[in-house]
C-alpha cells in the first residue's frame, strides 16, 4: 500500500522522499503568479507576505486532475499496491488529508479516485486536523506501511490516533484567519479591537477551528496551552511537536512551558507550511500533541 498527503501536513519534501509518501501540493497564489510552496522556503514566504500587505496571497487546493494523476501513476508503478499482508478489497493507495472541515482537498481526492475509477483501489482518510496532527498520521501510516502491518490495522491506528491527538495554538492576530474566511469578519474585527488573543483548538468531531481560551497577551495565551494539554493529557508520555510560522522566541517560550506541565517523550521544533501561514500570517505559535503509546511502535 502506498501513501499519499497534502502540504497541510507540514511534511517536508525531504521527509516524504525518505517515507516514499506523495506529496499533493496546495498551491500558493501571490499577485504576480502562482507558486509551489515546495520551492519557497518559509523566511521566503513571510518575506513576500510582508512585502504586499495589506493585502494576503491566497491559496487553491489540489485539483482532482492531479489527484487522480497521482493515482494513476501509483497504481501503474512496479511497486504496485503490494507493501505489505492484506487480503481482498484491501486498498492499494490511503489518500490521507488535511480536514474537511477546513478545507476541500479532500473532495478533490475523491473527485480524482472516482475519476480513475477501479484503475486504482484508493482508500480516503479525513484526518479532521491539519499541520503536526495530519502530521502524526501520516507519519504513523507510512511508518506502519513499511513495517509490513496490512491495511486495516493500518486505518485502526490512524483512527487512534485521530481521536487522541491534539492542535493547539495561539495568534498575534486575527487579521488572516479573518481574510482568510476561516473565522467570522465581525468576531475578527472585535478580536482585533480588543487586542484578543485565542487559543484555537481544532475540535475532534469536525476537524473545525473552536476557541479553547481568549488572553490579553502572548505569554498568558501560551500558559492557556500548557493548561489545556496538561488538563487533556495529564502526565501520560507524550509527543510533542512546537510549531510556528516566524515566531520562533515565541515558539521556544512555549518548548520551555510544555517542558514544565507535560510528560515529553520526543519533542520536535517544525515551521508551518506556507500554506497554513497564509491563513494565520507569521504570527503563529502552538502544540500539536500524541500519546507515545500510539507512536512508540513505529519509531
């Protein structure tokens, strides 16, 4: 079985070459052109972002032609589906992607494996979270896919994993969550007025944004963090990956917090993709946590 995943997985082209994933690259729009955010380096990005405000880059999903390229390639490859033990209807391609609920991409991947039809056995995986929570799945289904586990367990874990993990951050300022769409213009406005500053939390059920906590300020957002991981997570070892668009004393204030108040088995420092930082601008710092438990075996 072979995996595919977009750039919200915050999956580095490097890290998907050496875990033999497909990369489906959304692709980043600026005034002059389009651009593959697998060619620009975050600093890059923020740069170019800076350099046009007021106004934002937007972003265009993969399209289903591509998906279903991808597809068929991957089904027309000597490696085939055969990765490892599975049995009848056992899916040669998992197509595993940024949330439904904040995004379409996984649309298009349906769109795309209707469109090659039974050319490909393609299995859809909605990961109801995007960044290091997509991020951890796709790790986990590669990583499993090379150990030679079949199919369904496989998806067992990922659906572990899914309901366990966690994605949580904090804002310098709503001003491109807002244009983005991705929260109301008015609460945004109001936010902004306020100098209010959320703790976003990407809900479980939907794989949409809800806000955990609202702070006055950047180092009381990032206790609210540490709060709600440990409140959620306890003392159970943990994978911990801080994340951030270009914020990184922010970034390494955080490390230090979750350091205190959480059981860290493997901590990782990652930028964002391009991508999500069009949508939340540089000023982004968060957590997005897993049991070890879920992880251990794989790594």
């Amino acid at each position: 079985m072979q995996i595919v995943t977009d750039s919200g997985a915050d999956i580095t082209a490097e890290e998907a070459r050496a875990l033999g994933v497909r990369l489906a690259q959304l692709s980043i729009h600026f005034p002059e052109g389009e651009t593959d955010p697998s060619r620009i380096t975050a600093d890059e990005f923020y740069d170019r972002m800076r350099a046009m405000h007021p106004a934002i880059p937007t972003t265009a999903q993969p399209s289903s032609g591509m998906f279903a390229g991808i597809y068929r390639s991957l089904a027309a490859g000597p490696a085939g589906g055969a990765s490892g033990p599975g049995g009848p209807g056992d899916p040669d391609i998992l197509s595993i992607h940024i949330s439904s609920g904040l995004s379409g991409t996984l649309n298009a991947a349906r769109l795309g494996a209707e469109e090659v039809g039974p050319a490909a056995n393609v299995m859809l995986w909605d990961t109801l979270t995007l960044s290091g929570g997509e991020r951890f799945q796709v790790l986990a289904a590669a990583l499993a896919c090379r150990a030679g586990w079949p199919p369904h367990a496989i998806v067992q874990r990922l659906a572990e994993i899914r309901a366990r993990q966690d994605v949580v951050f904090t804002l310098e300022t709503l001003e491109y969550l807002a244009r983005g769409g991705r929260i109301g213009r008015v609460a945004a406005l109001a936010g902004m007025l306020l100098n209010v500053k959320p703790v976003i939390h990407v809900d479980h059920h939907d794989g949409k944004y809800n806000t955990q906590a609202k702070s006055r300020t950047i180092p009381r957002a990032l206790v609210a963090i540490g709060d709600y991981l440990h409140a959620t997570h306890g003392d159970e070892p943990l994978w911990v990956s801080v994340q951030h668009g270009r914020w990184p004393d922010q970034a390494e204030a955080l490390t230090v917090l979750l350091k205190q108040r959480l059981n860290i088995a493997r901590l990782e420092t990652v930028r964002i993709s391009p991508v999500l930082g069009v949508h939340t601008g540089p000023g982004i710092a968060g957590a997005s946590v897993v049991p070890m438990t879920l992880m251990s075996d794989l790594v």
